[in-house]
C-alpha cells in the first residue's frame, strides 16, 4: 500500500490589543452594539483616508522580532481586492511582496524533542467585518470589527534548511498553543480564540513519501479552538489520501469544520494569488525602520515561553510537565518564579502551586491578577510547616483562606488557633482513648488487616480537629498496635 505523508502550512491571524483600529480613531472592543464602533474610514466612504497605528505597527514589529523574524529597512501596504459582504472597500489594506517581517522560527516540542518551525512572513493588515446569519437565507452585516489591526502570521513550506516543518496535526496544535504563548507574554493581543481574536486557517495537502511535488492544498477555514485545529487537519488528512486511493482528484478549494458532524465540508473554490490583484496601497507611504528602532524593540523584548520552560527545568529541576503547566501565562510564571527564589525548594512551591492554586483559581473563575493572593503569602505558609507550626492538611486549609481574604499564613493560624501538636504526650492520650474505643479494629489489625492503620490515623486526626503531628501519630499508632 502507497504511503503518504502530510504538506501543512499555518496562516495564523491574531487581532492586536490596541485602543483604536489600524487605520482610524474607532475603538477596539469585543461585541457591544453592531454597527456602533464604525467611521467613513473603516466604512471605505468616498473621500476619508487612512492613516497608520503607530502602536500597532510597533506591536508588530515586537511579534516578528520574538519570532525570529529579520525587519526590512522598509515595508509597504498593499490593496488586495476580492469582493464579500463584510469588506465595505471591496479591498482589504495589507502587505504583498514587502512584509514588516520575514524569515522567521518558532520552537516548538514535538514527542518531547526541539522542532524550529519556519515562519515566511509576519505581515499588517485590516480585520473584516462579520456577518450574522439568521433564519431564513438574510444574513447581517456587523462592521464594529473592520479595520482592527491584524497580524497574520504565515509559515514556510518547504523550510529553509536548518527549520523544520509541521509534519502532523499534533504538530499543528502544539505550533499554535507555542505561538499564542508567545503572543500573551509580549502583550500585544490577549489572544481570546473564543472571541476570535486568534484565528487559524490551516492550508492541508499530502502526497507520496518520498516525493517533492506538492499535492493539490485545501484551507480549513478560521479555526478558533486548538481542539479544532488539531481535528480538522486529522481528517482533512484522511480524507485526502483516501480520495488519492481511489484514484480521485483533489479539487483546491476554502472548506471549514463541522464540529457537530466531525467533518470538513466545501464552502467555495481557492482563490489562487493573481485573482487579488494585489497593488500598492496610494493613500499611504511605504515604513521605514532605523536599526536604532529594530534594536531598541528588540532590547526590551521580555524573557519568552520557551526560554523561560528551559530555566525552570535547569535552574529549579522542575519536570517538564510542572514547567509546561507554570508557564502557560505570564503572571503565574512570574508569581512562580518570585516564589521559587525566595523559599528553600522550588519543587514543592510548584507542587502547590500546580496544585492548591489552580484548583483555587479554577473553583472561583478568577485569574491570578484578580486575587488578593502573593508569593509574600506561599513563602510563609510553607515556613510555617517547615517549622511544624502546622501540618500539611492544615495548610491546605490555610491556602484557601489566603487565597480568600488575603491575610497571611501566620495571621490565620494566630486567629485561628491552628497550630499543629507535636506534643507527644498529649497525642499519646488521643492515641489511647482511639484505641481503647475501637477493640474490633484493634484486633483486626493485629490479624493481619495493617491497612486499617490509615483509619486509626484519620479517627486521631478528627479528635485533633486535624492538628496533631501526622508523623507522631503514625509512629504511636505504630508502637501500640504492633507491641
């Protein structure tokens, strides 16, 4: 049976997180009231004229550089011309032959090994409006979102030597969860793929391994969800080398995911490249960039997602699927990181963290920032049962309480009388009256049955209200049912 292998190429679009659009004053904001945050400008009326962001083209220029990419000394604006509901010019300003950014790698883990996935360009242009369909065949026009920068994000097949390319659809998945990493930490777009702020169009084709011609590519059509990504190139995979089986021909052309059906289905033929009849943009003059500039940007670029996955391992000995987990957004990695270079062991901090925190943060539906909760109060907690003031149960509790109201570990456990007994006197009463109040168990355990000892532990715990010196339960418990 022929083998075949998976062409993929990635055309990520990421909305910028800035206060007014790409080429006019009108806000940006998700939703609201349709048709509200529109002008003659993004509108495409007779005789207003753009003019450029500069915000927007800085945070563009800070993308392209965390992405490895090379900034010409000069970049220009294109009009590309297609004909749809949502564009009111019936041209869409972007970048054709002179990008702001090109050459580019992102690194990316694939089975646990690096991969640098090659990026052709990173270029500005305006988003589309939206259509609203509704019952019947009418559909709505919402132009609230034409004109709002965006930054389309392109890779490179084949890649350069020295990169690589996306050989999978968990390759794909695994490409855009790195790129939206990487897109939080610079603050340039809040990357909410819910609200399509980050949108992915995969470009799918398989061929014979081992051959060098390209077969006939298909789009999949603004993905917003890594689940989706990832199923999608799955089947358009499938389904194109089962059409190749039987002797069938591929047709090039725009398809999108039926998540309820599991399935890609047609929406219209592919436009091929000449059909926009791409030209320079007249109403705007051409950007140049000063080394000074590229070079300023690029300093104040911070510590990026997979740098900073690499330190955790080796500066903190962290496994990397605890690293994975604490660097997943810029502030927990920050609050983990100030953590772990103030307490005596980075590992448990992360246990906590990876644990106790998120298990907080997921119950509440709040993000770390939206706490009273700092890395002043972890440290202290952790110092407190370092110091046998409380247990490990109590802690738990503790934790939460922090996590709540903002007091500190010791503030609590003061108010609340929590501290632990480590008296062993006083636990040996507790121990005796349990035991003395349990015969059966006793002599169960003595027969045989030790795994009772955790439930003889639990009744000297619940006396205690949870306060006594686990380790000095256990080894009383010990010496009297084993004596």
């Amino acid at each position: 049976m022929a083998e075949y292998e998976p062409i993929i190429g990635m055309e990520v679009h990421v909305e910028l997180q800035t206060r007014s659009k790409m080429f006019c004053s009108c806000e940006v904001a998700f939703g609201g009231e349709p048709n509200t945050r529109c002008c003659p400008v993004c509108l495409g009326l007779p005789g207003s004229l753009p003019v450029i962001n500069e915000r927007a083209v800085e945070y563009m220029a800070r993308a392209a550089l965390a992405l490895n990419c090379t900034i010409p000394p000069q970049c220009i604006f294109h009009r590309k011309n297609y004909y749809y509901p949502d564009l009111p010019k019936n041209y869409q300003i972007s970048q054709y032959d002179f990008p702001l950014g090109v050459n580019g790698w992102v690194e990316i883990l694939a089975g646990g090994k690096p991969k640098r996935i090659a990026i052709r360009r990173v270029h500005m242009e305006e988003d589309t409006g939206k259509l609203l369909h509704v019952a019947g065949n009418r559909s709505y026009v919402d132009y609230n979102r034409s004109g709002v920068p965006l930054m389309e994000i392109v890779t490179q097949n084949p890649p350069p030597e020295g990169l690589d390319q996306i050989e999978s659809a968990e390759e794909a998945r695994e490409y855009l969860q790195r790129l939206r990493q990487i897109l939080l930490y610079l603050g340039v777009s809040d990357v909410k793929m819910e609200e399509g702020s980050m949108r992915c169009e995969p470009n799918v084709s398989v061929r014979l391994k081992g051959h060098s011609e390209f077969g006939v590519k298909t789009e999949i059509k603004n993905l917003n969800s890594f689940r989706s990504v990832y199923l999608g190139i799955d089947y358009e995979i499938k389904r194109q080398i089962r059409i190749l089986e039987q002797n069938g021909e591929v047709v090039q052309e725009t398809r999108r995911w039926d998540d309820e059906r599991g399935v890609t289905v047609p929406m219209r033929s592919k436009e091929f490249e000449q059909e926009y009849r791409y030209f320079p943009d007249p109403d705007l003059v051409p950007l140049k960039f000063t080394e000074e500039w590229i070079e300023k940007l690029r300093s104040e670029l911070p510590e990026l997602p997979m740098a900073k996955l690499k330190r955790f391992m080796s500066d903190y000995g962290l496994a990397q699927a605890d690293a994975e987990v604490l660097i997943d957004s810029p502030e927990l990695a920050e609050f983990y990181d100030t953590c772990a270079a103030s307490y005596k062991d980075p590992k448990t901090v992360a246990n906590w963290l990876t644990t106790e925190l998120l298990r907080l943060l997921n119950a509440s539906g709040k993000k770390l920032n939206e706490t009273r909760l700092t890395p002043a109060h972890v440290c202290g907690l952790l110092e407190l049962v370092d110091a046998g003031t409380i247990n490990r149960n109590t802690a738990k509790a503790v934790f939460e309480e922090m996590f709540n109201t903002g007091k500190s570990a010791a503030e609590i456990v003061r108010q609340k009388g929590l501290e632990q007994v480590s008296d062993e006197a006083a636990i040996e009463s507790v121990v005796n009256r349990v035991l003395e109040a349990n015969p059966n168990e006793v002599k169960r355990y003595r027969a045989g049955e030790v795994k009772l000892l955790s439930w003889f532990v639990g009744q000297v715990m619940r006396e205690t209200k949870g306060k006594a010196n686990p380790a000095t339960v256990n080894k009383l418990l010990r010496e009297k049912l084993e004596s």
